[in-house]
C-alpha cells in the first residue's frame, strides 16, 4: 500500500483527520518533486558545466 493510499484509508477510518493526511500527501509530493529536480536538472546542470570547461 502506498503512501496515498494510506491516507485515503485514513480519512475513510477518521475523516476529522483529513487535515493531518492532506499535510502528510503535501509533504510526500514537496519531497518527491524535490528529489526529481535534484535528479534531472541539478545533476545535468553539473554535467553540462564539467564537460563545457
């Protein structure tokens, strides 16, 4: 099960928390979007600069 999945079955077990498992998916997207630009752009930008000079 996977981490939206989780807070889904959450919600559905205690929908008071919706607010604490929207910030859990918002967190786990800030995280995942992070790791793709470090990923795709940081590391190439690097890269790029090493072999240009």
């Amino acid at each position: 099960m996977n981490l939206h999945e989780e807070c889904l079955l959450r919600y559905l077990k205690r929908p008071d928390e919706l607010s604490y498992s929207t910030e859990i998916l918002k967190l786990n997207n800030f995280i995942l979007e992070k790791q793709f630009i470090m990923k795709n752009f940081v590391a190439k930008s690097f890269l790029i600069s090493y072999t240009e000079k």
